[in-house]
C-alpha cells in the first residue's frame, strides 16, 4: 500500500472538498448568476519529485511538511499542494484533505 512517503511524479491524489466553480444560469431574486461554486472530489496527479520542506510558523524552523506540484488536466496550470505535519502523516494513506490512489498491483 503506498504511502505519502512513497509518492512519486506521476501518482494520483484525490483532494477532498475542492472548490470547483460550475457554469449555471441562474436567476435569484433579480441577480442573475453564470457560475456556482461547489465542492467535489477531484483527483490530481503529482507532476514533479515531491519536497520534504519546513512551513513557517511554530518554532525554530517551522513544521515538517510535503510539499507537492500537482496538475487536475493538461490544460489546467499545475499548483502547489502542502501537507503539513509530514513526520506524523508520512506512513498514512488519508488526511482529512487529501487521500492516495491506490494502483491495483500495489
């Protein structure tokens, strides 16, 4: 079973929650809306060699996080994902944002 210490370039993550916003044409009391914002599972795929980095913050240092370049399609723009707390979450498949996609011959 893969791990967040094991994910490499090219593995899949599914990002829970994620804001997604919707084209719509809704009418609500006079204002007329063209896109919703809802929230949705998506899944990304990790497109560089993920970081072991420091965020700022508590303490000297900051705390141990991944830091990962992931990318929803190819015509989207590729963005940073930060996990933090890296030393506690490195050998769990699941936070509560963010789980690992499991290939079938793993």
């Amino acid at each position: 079973m893969k791990t967040f210490k094991d994910l490499k370039k090219g593995d899949k993550l599914i990002v829970k929650n994620n804001p997604v916003y919707k084209d719509c044409d809704v009418t609500i009391n006079g204002h007329n809306y063209v896109t919703e914002r809802v929230f949705e599972d998506t899944v990304v795929t990790i497109c560089s060699k993920p970081l072991i980095t420091t965020t700022r913050g508590i303490g000297f240092g900051g705390i141990p996080a991944i830091q990962l370049r992931v990318i929803e399609n190819p015509d989207k723009i590729p963005y940073n994902i930060i996990i933090k707390d890296y030393i506690s979450r490195r050998d769990l498949t699941e936070t509560e944002k963010y789980k690992i996609v499991q290939d079938n011959d793993n």
